[in-house]
C-alpha cells in the first residue's frame, strides 16, 4: 500500500483516479484548495499525482497568460514544493496534437518540467463517464454546435478504465498516452444518437494513442453510443465502466490499431488515421 497525495482530486479524472487509487488498496489524500497547505505539510508521499490542470481550452486561448500559471508553473510548484517519491502528471494528447495552441502548449511545457524527475506522464484522450459536463459529447446531447470537423477521429474511453490503468502502473515512467484502442468519428456518434449537431468548424481534431501500441484489452471507442444513448432516455448509463475488447453493435465502423489486416477500407488502422493531422477542442 502507497500514501498517495491526488491534486485535483474533485475533478472528472482527479474523481476517477481517487476512487482508483483507494480500490487498489492505497492510502489517498484528496487535495482540494482548502486543506492544500495542510496536506503539502503532511508530505512526504510516495506517489503525487497532479490531475489539477485546467482542461478549459476555450478559456485558455483567451487567457494564456493564466492557463500558463495554472499548468506550468503550478506544476514546478509542485515538483519543488512538496516532498514525494514518485510524481504523476496526468496531461493531454493535446501536448502533441494541438502545438500550435494555448492549451496544447502550455500542456507540452508542463509535461518538460516533469521529464527530469523521472515522472509518469499520461496523456489522456477524449473520455465519457460519470461526472462528464462539457465537451463535444455534452453539446451532441443537447444539440448545440460542435467545434470541430465531423470526420475528426478518436479514441473515446470510460475515464473510469483510464483511472484504474493509472493506479496499475504508478511504477512507470515517461509519456503514455492511454485511450480506446479503435476510433469513431464525431459524426457517426452524432448519427448514431439522433443528435440535431452542427460540426462549426472544418478542423479535424484526431486524438488516439500513438505514442505507444494499444493492448488488446483497452476498451473500444464506439461503446460510447450505448453510454450516451442511455443518458439521452434517462437510464443508468451503464457502459460507463465498460471494457469490452471487441466492437459493439452498431461499430462496423470502428478503426482498429495496431493494424491488422481486413478487407474493409473503413477499418482504419492507428496509422493511417493518423495520417490526416489533428487540432480543435476534444474532450481530453
């Protein structure tokens, strides 16, 4: 059992990893605002996971100068300021997909001032799952504008498994970019839930795994129908925690990586997906 010290910890994904983290049997200090200066105190901790980064890219292109303050030097506050063993810092796929804008930057530069500890970076991807408000799955739910291209390709995955994927590997270190190990374009999601959504822009916004090769048991990005389709008529949303190996009804679509072969032409391996370039908002 680690003492693990999770800031951010009331967030969508600072939720997840301390429901995570105290299911693998770990010790877990919850920071918030308020006890933040108590529990940097109580340090020191075997593991700090820093889950606090804002993930408000809209608010970040109108204000750099504070989303730098709240990512970059937040985090070297972080790494100087508290005592620990080992450091998780729970990024985007934006720091590789999205240079050319605020956020993805200021994630980018994050992520350089762990690399020298020795940390475990996990670039997140789009995600669904219990406590999700804003994002491109939101605005399909409630028929409002999406800001991205429709054929923009990614890998949706229950942020629950990318919790629980976290709390299996706090012995790594370097960049993993964790996620679906198929895709689902935005526009099939919209079509699949009769969702009245406009694509705003022409942008594409492909976000998938491809620093590292997907492992056969991650999850598939079309289970994210089922878990919206269920928000839309009011049920449990029980696809939630869903890690299902292989498609689901309805994902004759579905991309799969690392490639293998098919007779298809709409079977997309990881890299020709990859192919078309990226940026816009998602969801990671």
């Amino acid at each position: 059992m680690a003492r693990i010290a999770v800031l951010g910890a009331r967030g969508f994904v600072g939720a997840a990893l301390t429901h995570a983290l105290r299911d693998a049997g770990h010790e877990v200090t919850a920071v918030t605002r308020s006890t933040y200066a108590d529990d940097q105190r109580a340090g020191p901790y075997d593991v700090l996971v820093n889950a606090a980064c804002p993930s408000r890219r809209y608010w970040a292109e109108h204000n750099p100068a504070d989303d730098h303050k709240e990512t970059v030097r937040k985090t070297e506050e972080l790494l100087r300021g508290w005592g620990w063993v080992s450091f998780v810092q729970i990024s985007s796929m934006s720091a590789r997909v999205q240079t050319d804008t605020v956020y993805g930057r200021n994630r980018a530069l994050a992520e350089q001032a762990c690399e020298s500890a020795g940390a475990l970076i996990v670039r997140l991807g789009p995600m669904y799952g219990s406590g999700l408000e804003k994002g491109s799955l939101i605005d399909m739910l409630h028929h409002r504008p999406v800001y991205a291209s429709g054929d923009s390709l990614q890998s949706f995955a229950p942020v629950e498994w990318c919790a629980k994927w976290v709390a299996d590997h706090l012995d790594q270190q370097g960049v993993w970019e964790i996620g679906a190990r198929t895709t689902i374009a935005l526009r099939e999601i919209r079509d699949a839930i009769g969702s009245r959504s406009d694509f705003a822009a022409d942008r594409r916004d492909d976000q998938f795994p491809a620093l590292n090769i997907a492992e056969p048991d991650w999850p598939v990005a079309a289970d994210v129908v089922p878990w919206l389709r269920a928000k839309l008529t009011g049920g449990s949303a029980a696809g939630e925690e869903s890690t299902t190996c292989g498609p689901t009804a309805g994902s004759g679509s579905a991309r799969w990586w690392p490639p293998r072969a098919s007779p298809s032409s709409r079977l997309r391996t990881y890299g020709q997906a990859g192919a078309s370039g990226s940026g816009g908002s998602g969801s990671g």
